[in-house]
C-alpha cells in the first residue's frame, strides 16, 4: 500500500509541474510553446485553455496534498 502510495505521489508530482509550466504567466513561460504568442489565434486559445489549466492544477495539487498526508500516516502507523 505504501509503494503504491509513493508512486501515485511520483505521478502526481509530474503531472503537477507539467500542469504549471503550461500555464501562461505574465512573460509567457512555457505555455507559448503550445501556441501562446502574439499569433492571431493564440489570444482565444489561451482564453479558453488557461482557466482549464487552473481548474487541473487545483485538482491535481489536492490529490497531491490528499496522497501525501496519506502516505505520511501510514508511514507512523505501520508496523
């Protein structure tokens, strides 16, 4: 249960950071690799796809949160 745990913890670390450099920041970061710019189209995409990255990156951070105070209970309660 505890290997388990520490791999869906893993997991959810790189989806998490995977998740945030999507984003697009204030100077645009990572997030104008798929499509963010000063390209025509780019403004509506990142209008659409950037309150869907917000809501993932809520999700994921408390199942993140959710599997660690998990794994840190199970840790002091195992024999």
């Amino acid at each position: 249960m505890l290997t388990a745990g520490e791999i869906v913890l893993v997991i959810l670390s790189i989806l998490l950071i995977a998740v945030v450099l999507l984003q697009s920041g204030r100077s645009g970061g990572l997030g104008a690799i798929t499509g963010g710019g000063n390209e025509v189209g780019a403004s509506r995409r990142n209008r659409g796809t950037d309150p869907m990255l917000a809501r993932i990156t809520s999700v994921v951070g408390l199942a993140f949160y959710a599997v660690g105070i998990t794994i840190a209970w199970l840790v002091t309660h195992h024999p």
